[in-house]
C-alpha cells in the first residue's frame, strides 16, 4: 500500500500538485474543530469540493459551534448553502446534528463510529470521515473515487462501497488507513477519472488491473 499512495502522490505531484480535499483544508484552516468537519462532510455529499469549501468559510463564520447552528432558521442557513446539491435537505439535517450535538453530547462530537452513525443522515462513509479528518483516528472512508479506484487496481472486487470498505480493512494494514481516502480522492478527482483516467501519466498503471486488461 506504501508503494501505491506514493505512486499515487508522485504522479499527481509530476502532471500538476493537487488542491488539499475540502475535508483535509477543513481539518487545517478551520477553527471549529471536529463539529466543523462533521458537518462539511454532510455538506460535502453529492457536491464538488471547491463548492463546499467556499460554503463552509461562510457558514462557520457566522455559525461557531452546535449551539449557534442549532438556533439558527432553516431559512437562513439555506441562504448559505444554496450553491451546493440538495440544500433544502442539508439545510434541515445540519441544524438537527447540531441540536442533537449540543443538547445531548454537550457540544462535544462523538469520536467513537457506533455513535456518529446514530446521528440522522451520518452513514459509515461520514462517520469514517469524521474519524479521520477530525480525530485522526485510522478509519477508511469509502466514496464513489476510493470505491472504483480499489476496484481498478483489483486491491477488491466489490460492488457496493460498503463492501470494498469492509475489504480494504481486512487487507490493508491499520498504519495507511489514514491516507487512503485523502490520496485516493484527490487522485480520482485528478487522474484515476471516471471517464477517460490518464492512464498514460499514471505511474502505478503496471500494478492495476484495470490498465492491464485495457491493454
């Protein structure tokens, strides 16, 4: 797994230097802490990171923490967000996390999977994310880019994301889950794309399965 993050990252780093995930910039520029990226990661879904980035600057800046975002009006917050995939939706599930958050946690996110699954609309991919990019705290979260990129390189064989994480636990050892989905995105946003990858440039081609086949 050494050999493919680093592959990963080289051959990024040679077309041209990726931007940081919305997740990972939320996890260095924010100041909110892990109630900052458990909500930008339900912001995330079905939505661009660049999109979620410049949403999450504004809406933490006026929301600081579960207690503020939990009173806040549905209305307001739509006015926000409003640039990003199923806003309307999102708009009523972050401020129900931030009650639950500030009146039954204290203001304080779970950093345990059982208990953030528990929360509405956090999956095990959200709740992973949390682990990760908030407590670093080794967990593979599984989206549509660590899912094909696995099922490329034939590390899995799977056809639901929950089963390529269960996989990928089972096969690779604790000490790279970490980084796994931070590379793995960034190199499917970039390189490993769904349509037309830039097999020509990638610099793992001869270990993937899915190159070999083509070819």
């Amino acid at each position: 797994m050494k050999k493919i993050l680093q592959g990963m990252t080289d051959t990024m780093n040679s077309v041209k230097p990726p931007r940081m995930t919305a997740l990972r910039e939320l996890h260095e520029v924010e100041t909110g802490g892990p109630f900052s990226i458990l909500i930008g990661t339900i912001l995330s879904a079905r939505t661009k990171d660049e999109s979620t980035t410049k949403v999450c600057k504004v809406l933490f800046s006026k929301y600081k923490n579960a207690k503020s975002l939990g009173n806040a009006k549905v209305k307001d917050i739509e006015k926000i967000i409003k640039s990003i995939g199923f806003y309307h939706v999102k708009s009523k599930r972050i401020i129900e996390v931030a009650k639950i958050i500030d009146t039954q946690y204290k203001g304080i996110v779970p950093d345990d999977l059982e208990t953030l699954v528990k929360l509405p609309g956090v999956g095990r991919k959200t709740a992973n994310c949390v682990l990760v990019y908030a407590f670093e705290k080794p967990a593979i979260p599984v989206d549509i880019h660590v899912h094909r990129i696995s099922n490329r390189l034939g590390l899995v064989d799977t056809k639901m994301p929950e089963e390529t994480e269960q996989e990928l636990m089972k096969k690779i050892p604790k000490k790279y889950w970490i980084d796994i989905n931070d590379t793995f995105v960034m190199y499917g946003q970039n390189i490993c794309k769904p349509i037309s990858p830039m097999c020509d440039v990638c610099k793992i081609k001869k270990n993937c399965k899915y190159y070999n086949l083509k070819n």
